[in-house]
C-alpha cells in the first residue's frame, strides 16, 4: 500500500532542481558621486544643532560623521508586509558627496540591502532624514527584526529635518514636502520627476516584467531626495546662525519664535524687530510685546500693546494684555477697566462671526465685571 508521502508526491510532483532560481548573493548597487562645490559644507555646531531640534548634552558634528537617508517602499503607509526594496545613503568624503542605492532586486535580496545600510548607520554618528522618524528609520528597525538582525543595531540620533523646516517655513511653503521645499526655497524644481505614490506601482511592474529600465525613474527620484536633504539641513543651519540673511521675513519671524522657544530671547528680539512688512509686522510685535512683558520691562512692553491697540492689529489679546499691565503692574484698575471695555467693543465688532462667544470677549467681559467691583463701582 502507497504510504501518505507518495500519495502527495503523486499528487504534486516536485519540480527539478534545474529550474530553481540560484540564491541571491548580493543586491544591485549604484553610486553617484557629486562635487562638494554644491554645498555649503560646514560643521553642524552643538548650539546650532540644539536651537534645531532642542537637544542637550550634544556634541558637534562634521560634515563626514553624517548619513543622508532616504527610502523607497512597497507601501506609503508603512504597517506589516512594507519593505524596503531601495535604501539610498548619502556620505561626506574628502571633496564629494557620495550617494549609493541599494536595490532589491527580488525579495531574497533584501538582507544584502539591510545589513550595508545597518553598517553604514553603526558608524555614523547621526542620520539626516526627511520624515525618518516616523516612515524610514522605523521600517529598517521592523524589517531588521524579522531578518532576526536587530540585536547587532543601535539607532544612531536622527535629524529629520521635516520638523526643521515645518518650524522656519511654515507660513510660505505649504504643503512642506521636499519637492515643494526645492520650488520654493532653492528654486528648482523638479523636472519629469516621478511621484513619490507611483513608486510601489512602477516597483511591482517591475517585479512582473523584470525590466530594469521601469527602476531608472525610483533610482533618480531617491537620489535627488538625498542631494536636496545635503542642501537643505545647511541651509536651515545658515538660517539658525544667521538668522537677518532670511530673504523672506515669514522666514524670519518663524526663527524668532524658534529662538523664543529655545530660551534666546535676544535673539527673538532681534528677529521680531526686523519684520517690517505688513504680512508679519503685527504678529512680530505681539511676540516682542509678551517677551517684553516676561523680562519685567512693563512699560516697554505696554508701550508695544498701545501701538498695536491704535493700530487695529493683534487683534483681542492686545486688551487682554493691556488690561493686565494697568491693573496689576501699574496700579491703574480704571485704566484697566476702560482698555477692557474697548476690547469687548472690538469683539461685538467682528462681524465674522457671534463675537460674544469667543473666549477673549468673555475674558473681557469677566475683567470688567471684576474691575468694576474693585474700584466700587
């Protein structure tokens, strides 16, 4: 009598070794070296790089320790099943900009791309990405993991400089992507560029096809990611360290906010008081006023409300905090309470929308009745 294993060798016969596809021993690799000329190569200053991202207890950083990072992916959204099949690096050496792609050209491929790029991020001392933090460096992490790789990896600090640039070109550049950066920051914009959502289709044909020539297309739309994050982080340093080179003065005044936020306040100030144009004037001299205010310079600062109450800009919280200063710092409650006065007639004027039901009016409002009391009225 057969036994189960020849009724299943019966059933589907076992196709000859002959026509098995040989096991991968490497993946495709393609440099692209460019000149240093075309970037502004400097070494990333600790006080640069904490206005930046904030950090503490850093180091400073040169030029040839950085790793540019990009990837193109099966998926956009990351999740289960999402593999990297290109991972694009970029490195500083001598007087190039060296940029070298690892392609997965079938899936058994895929560790001859992962374990260059793990060594290449062991040993620099921070990667340079564009939205990393939350798409590339967590599906290397995920895929290194289930090539059972990751107990030999530790991820190197990430400078993603998405964040970065959202933060000094918020107010112009919308929506803040890297193409759009290159438009409208260097002037440059791509030309026959493939979109980044067609790259999992165009891989997948490939797969299908095995035409090579359908991968030309991924391989220069990640290398001109790399070469535009090498332009952009020392650009925004450039910003950082220089922040009156700014040729647009939104520019400007999102770095005094940085620079508010990071605790440099005289440099803010600086900032604040070189936006002129109508655009960001009144949101500059708002920002000016409240650090005026913070510092204990009251008067300074009431002087800077007052201009923005007679000029009809800031808009409620002007009264709001011309109010507080009379009544608390100057000991003038009836001062206070007519400023507080003409903001709810600023709100009710609004006709926009039901000024009664904002939060300033009704800040206002409660002011008033307060003052009112303590005056004894």
């Amino acid at each position: 009598m057969a036994s189960l294993l020849d009724k299943l060798r019966s059933a589907q016969p076992i196709k000859s070794s002959k026509h098995a596809k040989p096991p991968a021993d490497n993946c495709f690799i393609k440099h692209v070296v460019y000149p240093c000329r075309e970037f502004p190569v400097k070494i990333l200053d600790k006080n640069t790089l904490h206005l930046m991202m904030g950090l503490e207890d850093i180091t400073d950083i040169s030029p040839e320790e950085l790793l540019f990072l990009d990837s193109e992916t099966t998926g956009l959204h990351g999740g289960a099943g999402t593999i990297a099949f290109l991972i694009g690096i970029g490195q500083f050496k001598e007087d190039h900009f060296i940029v070298t792609q690892y392609l997965m050209r079938d899936y058994d491929e895929e560790i001859f791309v992962l374990a260059p790029v793990m060594q290449a991020l062991k040993t620099c001392k921070a990667v340079v990405t564009f939205n990393g933090a939350s798409f590339d460096m967590p599906l290397i992490q995920s895929r290194l993991t289930m090539k059972g790789m990751h107990r030999q990896y530790e991820a190197p600090l990430n400078i993603d400089l998405l964040h970065i640039a959202r933060r000094v070109f918020k107010l112009r550049v919308k929506p803040c992507s890297l193409t759009q950066l290159e438009s409208e920051i260097f002037h440059q914009p791509r030309q026959d560029d493939l979109p980044g959502c067609e790259v999992p289709q165009r891989y997948f044909k490939y797969i299908k096809t095995r035409e090579m020539s359908l991968l030309d297309d991924i391989l220069d739309h990640n290398a001109q990611d790399i070469v535009s994050m090498a332009r952009l982080i020392y650009a925004l340093i450039n910003l950082h360290e220089q922040p009156l080179s700014s040729t647009d003065q939104r520019d400007l005044f999102s770095l005094g906010r940085v620079f508010e936020k990071r605790g440099k306040s005289e440099s803010a100030k600086m900032c604040f008081r070189a936006c002129g144009e109508m655009g960001v004037n009144s949101l500059a001299q708002m920002r000016l006023a409240d650090i005026l205010r913070r510092e204990g310079r009251h008067q300074d600062a009431a002087d800077t409300y007052e201009g923005l109450r007679l000029s009809g800009t800031g808009g409620a919280k002007v009264y709001i905090a011309l109010s507080k200063i009379y009544e608390h710092r100057f000991k003038a409650p009836e001062r206070a309470l007519a400023i507080a006065r003409q903001g709810m007639v600023y709100c009710l004027e609004l006709v926009d929308f039901d000024g009664t039901e904002s939060l300033e009016y009704k800040d206002l409002q409660h002011r008033s009745n307060r003052l009112i009391r303590k005056i004894g009225g």
